[in-house]
C-alpha cells in the first residue's frame, strides 16, 4: 500500500478479489446461461474498472472486452 492512496489500495485489492470470485462463479454457471452472462457482465465490470484505476490498463480494457463479448455470444 502506499501512504498516498491506501483506500486505492484496498479497493484494488478487493476488485482482485472479485474477479478471483467471479472465475469461480463461472465454473459454477457453466450450464445457466442466463446467470453466466450476468457474471460475464460482473467480471467485465470489474475488469474495467481497474483499468480505469490505472492498473494495467491495457490488458484489463482487452480482458473486459473479451468477457462482454463472450456474454454477447450467450444472448
């Protein structure tokens, strides 16, 4: 953590978290289509989300669009 920003810190570090959980979830939902698009959704969301906390941006913009269109293939 740094000194300049530790609620940064732990919310990245709580988005890593999730995006753990949401890989979890997937497996979980692999015959529910509906429910795995809505975790597609999540994990895209979130995926986003630290590349707009400048985390690794590049490949968490490609990882989130990788999992919105995947979704789109369910729907």
């Amino acid at each position: 953590m740094t000194q300049e920003s530790p609620c940064l810190d732990f919310y990245a570090e709580a988005l890593e978290i999730a995006i753990w959980g949401y890989g979890v979830v997937l497996a979980l939902r692999a015959d529910n289509p509906p429910k795995r698009a809505q975790t597609l959704t999540n994990l895209g969301n979130a995926r986003q989300t630290q590349a707009q906390m400048g985390i690794n941006p590049a490949a968490n913009l490609e990882s989130a669009i990788a999992h919105y269109d995947t979704k789109l293939n369910l729907v």
